[in-house]
C-alpha cells in the first residue's frame, strides 16, 4: 500500500528500511543498486523492528549515532521532494 503509492512517482531512491540482516539496505527507486546505502554505527540501528501493522514488513530503529549512508553525489543544482515516515517514541 504504502510502497506502491512511492514507487508509482517513480522515485530515483527509496529505502523501505525493512532489512533483517547485513549492513546494505536496498535502493528500490529508480537509480536501483547504485544508489543502495550502508548501514553506519551498525550497533545503533536496531533491523527487523515493529513496522507498519498492515503490510507485515519490518522496520530499522535508529539509536544515538546510526544512519545510513548514501555512496556518490546526486545532482544538487535541482528541486527534490522529501518523503518520510517515522514513529518517535511516546514518553511519560
């Protein structure tokens, strides 16, 4: 649901952040494996988290200091649009 309304724009990158194992996560846009990212501070990022309810998949859960890290430029003389969903965690 979620992943079909994103890829349908056909986006250059888009990273479902859904990986089990490893340290890539896969680029599912446009731009394909070229564009994959590596998972940085790797004890960090918590992989195979809670995700959305509905479409079963898992999510990344990122702690203090990891991210994850694009290889190469991308064209910076251009408009681009942002997309992200994220749960912060609720306190008291």
């Amino acid at each position: 649901l979620v992943s079909s309304t994103f890829t349908g724009d056909t986006p250059d990158i888009y990273y479902r952040l859904n990986e089990t194992s490893g340290t890539t996560v896969t680029n599912y846009g446009g731009l394909g494996a070229a564009k994959n990212g590596t998972i940085t501070n790797t004890g960090d990022v918590l992989l195979n988290q809670s995700g959305f309810a509905y479409d079963g998949a898992g999510a990344m859960r990122f702690n203090a200091s990891g991210y994850v890290e694009i290889s190469g430029n991308y064209a910076v003389n251009a408009s681009y649009t942002l997309s992200a969903w994220f749960l912060m965690p609720m306190t008291g």
